[in-house]
C-alpha cells in the first residue's frame, strides 16, 4: 500500500483512475466498512482503490479544551487495517488551519480531480470537508459531473435499532460492553503496540506475559481483565489480557496492556503485536498480597481456556483479523 502523508504537495500517477472513500475512519466501524466495500468492488476492474483522510481528524484541530479526547483507532492502526482490506493508496491529507481554510469548490477540483485523479467518490450522507465545513454530500454530487467523477454517497448503517458512528463506538467502549463494539466494528477492539520488557512478575508468577503500552491518544475500555486474542508474527492467540495500572506490584500510574497467551512462551521484545478484547471478565483490583494475586491469575487463566475451548471450533475470522464469540 503506498502511503501519502504530511504534504498536500503529491499527484497520483496519471493514466491510472482512482476510486477514492473520504471520511475520517475512527474506529473503523461497519458503516466505514459499507464505504470502503464501494471502492474496493472497482478495484477489480482496474481502478486504483484510494482512502481519503484528513491527519489529525478535523475533531481533534477545532475540539474545544475538555472536548472528547482519545481515538478510536491510531494512524499506525488506521493503516495496518487499511492494507490488510486490500487498499492501494492511503492518502493522510494535513489538517491544519490553512488546509482546513481551503474553499470546498477548490477542494473538490484542485485536490480530488486534479491530484487525485478520482473517477469514483464515495462518501457518507454526513461528510463536511472544506472552510467552516461548508463542503457537504449535496455539493459533491452537484460538483462531480462537472469535474469528472460519479458520486457515491452511503446511507448511515443501522444495527440493533441505532445509526452506526464512532460515536456510538465510543459509547460502548466506555461501557466495556466489548460484545457489543465488536459487532459495531464488524472485529473485535484492537490495540497495537510494541511488546516492551515488564517487571518479568507474570514469569516469577508462573505465567510468563506480554506486555505492550498502548499510545497516549488511544481510547481505552474500563480497566480491568478481558477475555481476548493477540496476534504476534502472523499468528492468533487465545489470551487473557489486564488492561490497567497493575495496582498490586505498582504504584506507577502507567497505563499498559498484559496478556497472558495460551501456548505462547517465544522471547518477542520489539515485535508488534495486535491485542483484540474480547470480553470483560472482571474490574482490575488491588490485592492484599503477590499470591492473593497468583491464585486470582490461576482462576482468570482457568476460565479463558474453559471459555476458548468451548468455542475453539466456533473462532470467526474476519478479514485477517481475530473474531470473538
């Protein structure tokens, strides 16, 4: 996937078509799925298959102080997902005060026809783009006939009753209702990071752990211990993961993941892996003492393998990713 990022200076190769999705893809839910199924359906017949999207989201540039904070998904998450999808361009336009002034007309001309090269745009019934927003999905469909390109606006997704946004995501996410984000993502949540060198308590425990920091900006679930899957050189764990500050072996406010892998005893420090929260299974809590602890892991690790045994024959896949039932 070729990736461009931190210039608004770039053409894409002439001769070669583009469909093009434009959105802000937090969390990557199944309404943005729904959009990227457009573009990725013309890629077959030889049309390039191009994500559009401002970096950072036009949220976190005008987000008043004490706005939401947090995102759904990380630029390095963004991309890892977009690829294994099967997208050929990702493009990372710069949000800042002067891209984001730009008028929506010159915008759609200069940007999306002239450098983009789009014959196809798909974009949600929500879009804004260009100064104060004015750009819309009307404006789009008004403007590509003229500049050369079909207009393909999606209708929001509904599930269980209610519209499918970020939102929403972010909603339940807070909940740690995991069963439920993950049917709004069509995956379970996921967390990437680098696997770094712990305290080794979990090895001295007698249940070595991975433990990865996940990156400042990403939203997290309630701490506390969750049912999961971790992904580490190509390969889908079953695990049990502690997302939290580990209050019984340190005082150090340092939000990290750790998970225990069934099956899993390889040396990784450095590798990248993909945590997907499956379940909660219960609050993160101080324990009187190093074995109140130990035998706590013992009934969490015990349930996980009754839990992944049970549904061991029922793993869903989906697009390369863990699915939890």
């Amino acid at each position: 996937m070729e990736i461009i990022a931190n210039t608004i200076d770039f053409y894409l190769a002439r001769g070669r078509e583009t469909a093009a999705a434009m959105g802000k893809f937090d969390g990557i839910h199944i309404g943005h799925r729904r959009l990227l199924g457009e573009i990725l359906a013309r890629r077959e017949k030889g049309t390039a298959a191009c994500v559009f999207t401002f970096d950072p989201s036009p949220s976190v540039l005008f987000s008043p102080p004490g706005g939401e904070s947090g995102v759904l998904s990380t630029r390095e998450e963004k991309r890892l997902l977009f690829e294994r999808m099967g997208v050929d361009i990702l493009i990372e336009f710069p949000m800042n005060r002067e891209t984001a002034a730009m008028p929506p007309e010159v915008f759609a001309s200069e940007v999306l026809a002239e450098r983009m090269n789009v014959s196809f745009l798909a974009a949600g019934r929500d879009v804004t783009f260009g100064a104060k927003g004015a750009g819309n999905a009307a404006l789009l469909e008004r403007l590509g006939p003229e500049l050369g390109f079909q207009t393909g606006i999606i209708d929001k997704v509904c599930l269980e009753g209610k519209e499918v946004s970020s939102t929403l995501v972010r909603e339940r996410l807070r909940q740690g209702d995991m069963e439920s984000v993950e049917r709004l993502l069509g995956m379970p949540y996921m967390i990437v990071g680098r696997v770094s060198k712990g305290k080794q308590l979990g090895r001295t425990l007698g249940f070595p752990t991975l433990n990865i920091l996940p990156a400042a900006e990403k939203l997290l679930p309630p701490v506390g211990v969750y049912f999961s899957q971790v992904r580490i050189r190509g390969r889908l764990y079953q695990a049990i993961s502690n997302v939290g500050y580990k209050p019984t072996v340190t005082d150090e406010k340092i939000m990290g993941v750790e998970s225990y892998l069934y099956g899993f005893e390889e040396e990784v420090y450095g590798e990248t892996a993909e945590v997907y929260l499956c379940s909660f299974r219960r609050p993160e809590r101080r324990f009187r003492d190093v074995e109140a602890l130990r035998d706590q892991l013992r009934e969490d690790i015990a349930a996980g393998a009754a839990r992944h045994n049970k549904q061991k024959d029922q793993t869903v896949r989906r697009s390369g990713h863990g699915g939890c039932e």
